[in-house]
C-alpha cells in the first residue's frame, strides 16, 4: 500500500512555481464548479492546458502571436 501523504510531498517537490492571475468572478467560480463535477483539481486542469498549449504552439511563437495567430480549442484537444 502506498503512503499518500509521502507521494503528494514527492510531486511537489518538483512543482516550485506558483502562477496567479486574475479572471472575472462569474468565470472562476465557473470553472471551479466544473472541476468539482469533473473530480478534477483546479491545478490538475490548468497544468494540463499549460502542457497542450505549449505542445501546440509553433517553435517560432513570437512571430505566431504577431502575425494574429490563434490557437483554437480544437487544437487543444
């Protein structure tokens, strides 16, 4: 049987930034409310947009962003 508080201490040992940022109200609690139907931490979902975004964006992103460039939810799935 594993040691759950030992594994959680072992993740975060990697996980050293923090990120914080300011959204409408109406939207967080949005999300917040879908995370909790989906049994999903808010952190869980947000590295996993972070990680598919990074995947989809070209190497040469700032060039991308100054041409207009978008990248869809499509593309993140």
């Amino acid at each position: 049987m594993l040691d759950t508080q030992c594994v959680s201490k072992r993740k975060l040992v990697n996980k050293t930034k923090d990120l914080r940022l300011r959204v409408e109200p109406e939207l967080y609690e949005s999300f917040r409310e879908a995370c909790y139907q989906l049994d999903l931490s808010a952190s869980h979902v947000l590295r996993r947009l972070m990680q598919q975004f990074v995947e989809k964006v070209p190497p040469n992103q700032e060039a991308f962003w100054l041409s207009g460039g978008t990248v869809s939810d499509r593309d993140l799935q």
